[in-house]
C-alpha cells in the first residue's frame, strides 16, 4: 500500500472541511476524487501532501509519516506554486534535484508533456494551461509513489490532455499512486481506476475494479449520473 | 540537496526578483537618514547622537521584523516544505537572507551616523568629556570626531549581529515550539510566533537605549558593556544553537508554520463596517463604492495595518505624556509614514486591487483614486495624526 489516510479530520476555525475520512491508495492506481464544490477534496489532497496539518488522525506513505516522506510525494497545487522567475526548465529542474532525480529526469518529462519548446520562458509569462502543464511535471518528476493533482488537468488543451494523461498512465505503471481530483469528468473516464466521491467532508462512495469497469461500461456520462444520483443538488453550504 | 545546491537555485531566482542589490538598497537608504542626523547635529551634539539612535532603533525594528519573512512566512514556504530538503540547507540560505538584510540595514545607520564623524571637534571634545574623570595632571579624557563616530558604528554593528544571528536563532526557536502534534494543540502559534521574538526585539533595544551613554563617552561602562559584549556573544551563541538544531526541526519549522497559515488564512471573520468606515463612506459621493470595498478587502486582508497603527497610536500617546523630545516625535511619525506608504501600495495591487476587473465596472479611475486616498488619509489621522498632534502639544 503505497499511501493510507486513517480518521482524517481538518477544521478550518469551526468549519470542519474534512470529517474522518479513511482510505487507503495502492501502487499503479489512478484514482479520481469526485464531489461539489466544498466537498473536501482539495483540503485532503493538501493534507497528503503534507502541506495542511490534520486536526485529527494520521497519513502514512510507505509506511512513514508524510512529514517525513518529502520526496516520495508530488502534489499538483491549486494553483500551482511556481517559483515566478524562473524559467520551465529551472522550476522543473529545481524541484527534480531536490528530490534527486537523475540527471536528465527534468527533460525528458517536460519532453513528454509537450512543454520543450517553452522551456526556456519564464513561469511567470505562462497562461493558465501552460501552468497546471508545468505544476503537473514539477509532480511528476522523481521518485515519486504518491502524485497529487488538485484540478491539474482543467484548462488544458486537447493535446496536452492527451500527453498528461499518457504521462500519468506510466507513472502509475511504474508504481506510483494517483489521486487526483477534476470535475471534467470526461478526461477521468479515460483514465481512472478507481472512483471516489466526498460530499461534506466524508467520503460517500469508493468503487473500483469490476464496479468501475461495469459502470463505465454504461455509457459516456455514467459518471456524471452516478455523481447526481449520490450527491443532492443542495447548493453549497 | 545541499547547502551551496539549494543557494545557488535561490540566488538565480532572487537576482531576478530583485530590483537592486540590498547593499546599494543600505547605501540609499542611508543617505535621508544622514540628512536628519545632519539637521539634528546642528543643534547640538548630543541630539544629533539621539537623533541617530531613533534612527537605528526604526531601522533594526525593520529588519528585526522582517527576520521570519527571511525564514519561514515565504511565498516558497509551501513548495519548499513537500521537497525532501534538508533542514540544514533551508537554514542556512534563511540565514543568509537575513545576514544580507542585517548587512544592508548596518550599512544605512553607519552612513546615517556620517554626520557626527563631520562635527566639530571641540563641540565634541565639550560634549563627551568625562567630567567624573579627574586627572592629577594631563587632559580631560574625551572623544575626538572619528571616535565619536565609531561608538555609534559599534552600536550598530552589534544591532547588525543582533539582526543577522540572534533574532534569527530566536525565532527558529520559537519555531521548534510549534513543531510536531496537531492543530488543536497550536491555538497559541501566532502568539509565540510573534511574542517571543518581538520579546527579544524588545529586550535588545531597551539593552541599546541604556547603552547609549557610551554613545557619548570614551569608557565602556558597566550597562553598555554588557550590552555589547552581552549581545555579541549571545549572537553567536544562538546561531550556533540554531544551526546545531536546524536538520532536525527547520523542514518541519516550514512545513508547519506555512501549514498553520494556510489554515488560518483559510478561516475569515467577517465583520461588518466599522462606523468610520460608514462616516467616511458618505462624504465620498461616487467613490464611496471603492472606498467601502477598499476598506473591507483591507480589513481581512492586512489586519497587521491596525495592529501597528495601534502600536504607533500608543507609543506616541505615551510619548505625549512623558513630554518626549520632537526628533523622538519625528522618528515615530516618519516610521508611520514609511508604513503608510507600504500600505498604500498595498490599496492598488492584488487582492485589494484587480485592475482588469476594475477597468470593466462603470467606476471611474478617479473615483478609485480618491476611495484610496481616503482610505490611507483616515487611517493616518486616526492612528498617527490625533496622537502626534497630541504628544506636539504636550512637547510645546
């Protein structure tokens, strides 16, 4: 088991953003995290992550605190957290030393996300998509087992859609656990695995294998009518 | 990754940042501060040496104040704190931005102090003579113009250690205190996060304040020199403390203070107007829109512009009933204005500013202009204008 998240609680102030959510991610999983907007997910990603602290229970990757396993997560933030004045190839490369990534690492990703040709332009002249592309390498690059992407994948073109979802596929064949969350739920269908959906702070439901096979075989938007049937359109609280 | 690998990354990012390099941000600085101890000198030699005093204490305030920005309230802090970087290099590139910004702010006071190295030499001679000093035979022992300088220099070299070692050691400190268990057992981080360095802050400039008679004399006494050799050495002694505990507790230091703030910055009170807000609000016709957004977004955003107009209200309050000396009155005030200057800059930029958004809204750019004024204007008079009329009068 690559990542496991035991009675997670996060309040920010008295509002609880995540109540006591358990699950548990395996290697060569893509998971996809559903839910409206206020659910939660973008909180527990961050708490994966390391970078929020949780009011209550633990999260273990590999078995170690996530305190101490730096290095063997990628997290994809909203926004992303590009340092301005570097270049593509600096910010990419920055983050792939600190982790110890061979020499070469840095390229050949942004190689694969089709971000080559802008490598050499500051982050801070990037559009929107050009910055979640960039994000999402800075996530991947390393040894990473546990990528992160909190809506990493709005906003891109097709073809970078495309490269990112390829990319992501191998993360996950060479071992590494995905969880990431979105709400195009057409780019998920292509890719997940695994199928969860918080709603108020707990998660709701957790399908995968056969279940997520069987549902996808329903249709195109078999997602978006599992999605409505289990969450009440109460507006956001 | 090591220390000279992580430096090198954060130097090519910063050179790009930065506008110019904080030494000649020392040298520029320097030369307005020269100019008031110049016209303090005049009037006599002792206020001049005052006059520099203030000076150096609201400049060491800065950099005291901005040490945690140097260590762990970064931009950075969130990205730094994921990578498996070690606690010894994150120290030790803080510790050199705050070594840079201590550098820079030693420099600026010793220009500032350039002016009394100028003086005449009897007036000097006259003003630092030891007149417990009874010699059976020779001269009155006293200060020429160059020593006269080099004390105050002295002085500020020790508030540079000071800024550069030990506010640095302190806070990391501080720091280690938040390190480990969970939220609900930090109610009190902002307090220790700010109590305790703004306590050593404190404790330094009041070291200097009670030093400063060796400022106009030639013989080190007891409270001075325990208050140079005292902070030099407890400079040292902490940074080396600091450095010693860095590996184990800074990585955890970042990741958690830039976690706390994340939380905390995610949970807003949201009050409504204040009444002066409201009484300002009607007499702006049609920027009163702006003002009252300007004033809300100011309000959540930068709650520290109250909490330092607080503080400059009751220093200067206080000041007014001690009868204190105008050049302390000019010092205060031109802090506050120095502030006030930052937050106005503040008004016209991201969150409180969106001009793209602006540009699409039936708000003329004039309107907009005067909400801001307005904004900085009231915020002036009440916390800096009311009691420094006040203290002036009591001065008078």
């Amino acid at each position: 088991m690559i990542a496991q998240v035991r009675e997670l609680t996060i309040q920010y102030g008295k509002r609880t953003a995540v109540d006591g959510l358990s699950l548990e991610l395996a290697g060569g999983e893509i998971a996809l995290l559903l839910g409206p907007n206020g659910a939660g997910k973008s909180t527990t990603l961050a708490a994966m992550a390391g970078v929020l602290l949780p009011t209550a229970g633990s999260i273990t990757v590999e078995g170690a605190d996530v305190a101490a396993a730096r290095g063997k997560v990628g997290f994809a933030d909203q926004p992303p957290q590009l340092y301005d004045f570097f270049t593509v190839e600096e910010h990419v490369g920055f983050v792939a030393e600190a982790r110890g990534a061979a020499a070469g690492a840095a390229a050949t990703l942004l190689d694969k996300l089709g971000l080559s040709k802008i490598a050499q332009r500051p982050c801070r002249e990037l559009s929107f998509g050009m910055r979640q592309r960039v994000g999402l390498a800075a996530a991947l690059v390393g040894d990473v087992k546990l990528v992160l992407l909190d809506e990493t994948l709005n906003g891109l073109d097709p073809h970078a859609a495309r490269a990112a979802r390829t990319t992501l596929r191998e993360a996950a064949d060479a071992g590494a656990a995905v969880l990431m969350s979105t709400h195009l739920l057409g780019v998920a269908e292509r890719l997940c695995d695994r199928i969860l959906v918080m709603d108020r702070g707990k998660l709701v439901d957790d399908r995968r294998g056969d279940a997520v096979k069987s549902l996808l075989a329903q249709g195109p938007s078999a997602i978006e009518d599992l999605y409505v049937s289990l969450i009440a359109d109460a507006g956001v609280e | 990754m090591t220390t000279r690998q992580l430096l090198r990354w954060m130097r090519v990012n910063e050179r790009r940042q930065r506008g110019l390099p904080s030494l000649l941000v020392g040298v520029l600085a320097g030369l307005p501060l020269a100019a008031f101890v110049y016209w303090r000198a005049q009037a006599s030699v002792e206020t001049g040496s005052t006059a520099w005093l203030a000076v150096a204490i609201v400049a060491f305030a800065f950099a005291f104040l901005r040490v945690p920005f140097h260590l762990y309230w970064r931009s950075d802090a969130a990205l730094l704190a994921q990578l498996p970087i070690g606690g010894g290099p994150l120290f030790d590139a803080a510790l050199l931005r705050c070594a840079r910004a201590a550098l820079a702010t030693f420099v600026a006071t010793a220009i500032a102090a350039v002016p009394l190295a100028l003086l005449d030499a009897h007036a000097v001679h006259e003003a630092t003579r030891q007149i417990t000093a009874t010699p059976f035979a020779g001269d009155v022992p006293a200060l020429t113009p160059l020593m006269f300088f080099l004390h105050h220099v002295a002085i500020a070299g020790v508030l540079a250690l000071a800024a550069g070692l030990l506010i640095p050691g302190v806070v990391v400190w501080a720091a280690s205190l938040l390190v480990g268990g969970s939220v609900a057992d930090r109610t009190s981080a902002g307090t220790i996060l700010g109590a305790i360095p703004g306590a050593a802050g404190a404790f330094i400039f009041v070291g200097a304040i009670l030093a400063s008679s060796w400022l106009t004399g030639d013989l080190i006494d007891e409270r001075s020199g325990s208050f140079l050799f005292g902070v030099s050495f407890a400079s040292i002694a902490a940074v080396v403390a600091a450095r010693h505990a860095a590996p184990r507790v800074m990585d955890r230091i970042l990741r958690d203070v830039s976690a706390l703030d994340r939380q905390r910055l995610a949970h807003l009170d949201v009050r409504p107007p204040t009444a002066l807000e409201r009484a300002v609000a009607a007499l702006l016709g049609d920027a009163a829109l702006p003002y009252r957004k300007d004033a809300r977004l100011m309000r959540r955003r930068y709650p520290m512009a109250f909490a330092l107009g607080a503080v400059a209200f009751i220093t200067l309050a206080i000041m007014g009933l001690a009868h204190a000396a105008r050049p302390w009155l000019v010092v205060v005030a031109g802090a506050a204005a120095l502030y006030a200057a930052t937050l106005a800059s503040r008004l016209s930029h991201p969150p409180i500013e969106l001009p793209r958004l602006s540009s699409t809204l039936p708000i003329t750019a004039a309107a907009r202009r005067r909400a801001k004024l307005a904004w900085i204007v009231s915020w002036s008079l009440v916390f800096v204008g009311a009691p420094l009329a006040f203290a002036l009068l009591r001065a008078s």
